[in-house]
C-alpha cells in the first residue's frame, strides 16, 4: 500500500484543506471533527473543485409517525461537502453523491503518524 504525505495535522486547523495528487488524481484531505476525510477532487457533473466547497449536514425531513412532513433539519451525523459550482453534495464518509447513492467520488483512507497526515492507496 502506497502512502502519500498531505500535510501536518495543524493544517488542517480552521476549516483548512489540502489538495494533493494522488496517481495522477487531484484528492482533496480535510478534517471534520476531528477525524481526516481524503476524497477525488472533481465533482461527477462537470469536474469541479468539491473541495472548496462548504461542509453540511444532510438535508432530513422530519416527519411524524403518519408521514406528515413538519419540515427539515440538518443531520449532525452525515455530513456532506457540496461542489461550489452547482451544488452537488457528496457524504464525505463514503463519497457517495446525494441525489444518486450509486454514483459517487472516489474516497481514500487516511493516516495519521505523529503530527503527519498520509493518504493511503
């Protein structure tokens, strides 16, 4: 499994991104949380940068036990990154696009070794 450095974990404070190639492929590393997120760069509609867009929770309607919807709420646990060009949303967990689960940006796993971030492949 090949390694790739992204960053130390102090730049990654703030919101801060990093954008690294990865074989070729522009892969955008952040961190939510607490925890490190490394998914593909260009977004399935016309190639954006997903990166630089804002972090969300996942639009939820609230219903009751009938299905009566009493409005929306954004979910604290998925969280998603949405493309500034057009506004697709990814879940940053799984890369999975929201308006198609089927389709979705490829995800890395990421390392963590003393104060350095590594993206693995």
């Amino acid at each position: 499994m090949a390694e790739w450095f992204a960053g130390r974990i102090s730049d990654f404070d703030h919101e801060r991104r990093n954008t690294i190639e990865v074989n070729g492929r522009e892969v955008v590393v952040l961190r939510n949380n607490g925890r490190f997120y490394a998914l593909e760069n260009n977004c399935l509609h016309m190639g954006g940068p997903v990166g630089e867009g804002m972090l969300m929770g996942k639009v939820e309607a609230v219903l009751t036990e009938d299905k009566r919807c009493l409005g929306d709420r954004f979910s604290e646990e998925e969280i998603h990154i949405v493309c500034p060009w057009h506004g697709w949303e990814y879940d940053i967990d799984t890369g999975e696009f929201a308006g198609d689960r089927k389709r979705r940006l490829r995800r890395y796993d990421v390392t963590t070794r003393g104060d350095e971030v590594y993206v693995q492949t």
